[in-house]
C-alpha cells in the first residue's frame, strides 16, 4: 500500500511534510476533478486540471489523448449524464522521492441521471463504481493529471442494479 506506513524514516520533518502536503495537493485536486464533473461537466475547469499530453481513459467512455480531446469530451458528456454526484473515497496516493510525480488511486461510487440508450424523453436512475488509477505530475509548481485511468465495475440503471445489468445497454 502507501510508502508510509506511519513509521518514522530518518526523513526530514521538513521532507516528510512537504510530502504530506503534496499527499493533500493531489487529493484536493481529485476533489475538483469531482466537483467539476457534478457541476455539469465544466469542460474548461476540467482541462485546466490537466497537462497538455495527457491521457483520460475508462472501458465505458473511451479514451482521449490530450488537454483539447478530454475538454471535448467533457463538453459533450453533460448532454449524457444531466446529473451526477461522485463519491471518491479511500485514496492511495504514494509520491516519487523527487517530488515531481505522483500516483494515485481512489474508489468510485457515482450516483447519476443519464438519458436512456434507446432515446426518448424518460431518464434514468444510474449507479456506477469504478477504481480510478491515476498519475500526476507537478507542472509550475502545481499538481495535474498525467493519466486517469477508470475501470468501471458496473454502470447499472437503479431499477435493475448491477446483478441484472452490469453495463446499460447490454441487458
């Protein structure tokens, strides 16, 4: 797990501060990824969490390489997902001795309105959990994404839940 495990290592105070703080740095940006997806996929303030070349990746949304195909993607998935709330809990997120990447990884439980695959005017009531494995790298003097990485377990409409449907659309 985690490269400190709550022993003290012959570290610095001062080093093992500034890797708590860079710890904090990283969660709080998570946290913004989180908030900018729940309200309506700001695709500006998503691409500014971002460097220039990086990777978002999921095997139920796709991939986009670089800042412009996530911002696009981000502009266009609000007119999917009307409403959603992310629940990122238990992170993991381990600095590199040099202070200059990261990594990270968190669980995902998402709770959504998204609109049905079939068309129509009737939305539906979505769970989805999924692990996000994520890399960082300190770009300025601030934390961005490298990659994010989202495996998702289930995307399930709630009437059916995930024993029923695993993946909308498929069942």
């Amino acid at each position: 797990m985690g490269e400190f495990s709550g022993r003290r290592t012959g570290e610095s105070v001062e080093s093992r501060l500034a890797r708590l703080e860079d710890v904090e740095a990283i969660k709080n940006l998570k946290a913004r990824y989180a908030s900018y997806c729940d309200h309506g996929y700001d695709a500006d303030g998503m691409a500014s969490l971002f460097v220039e070349d990086s990777l978002w990746t999921s095997n139920s949304f796709g991939t986009y390489q670089g800042r412009a195909a996530i911002h696009a993607f981000q502009s266009k998935i609000s007119s999917e997902i009307l409403w959603a709330l992310h629940f990122m809990i238990c992170p993991v997120v381990n600095v590199s001795d040099d202070g200059q990447t990261a990594s990270g990884s968190w669980y995902l439980i998402e709770l959504a309105t998204m609109t049905r695959p079939t068309g129509g005017d009737v939305n539906d009531a979505v769970v989805m959990s999924a692990i996000y494995n994520d890399t960082f790298v300190r770009e300025n003097g601030e934390w961005r994404f490298k990659t994010v990485s989202v495996e998702f377990h289930q995307v399930s409409d709630l009437d059916k839940g995930w024993v029923l449907q695993k993946f909308r659309g498929q069942g």
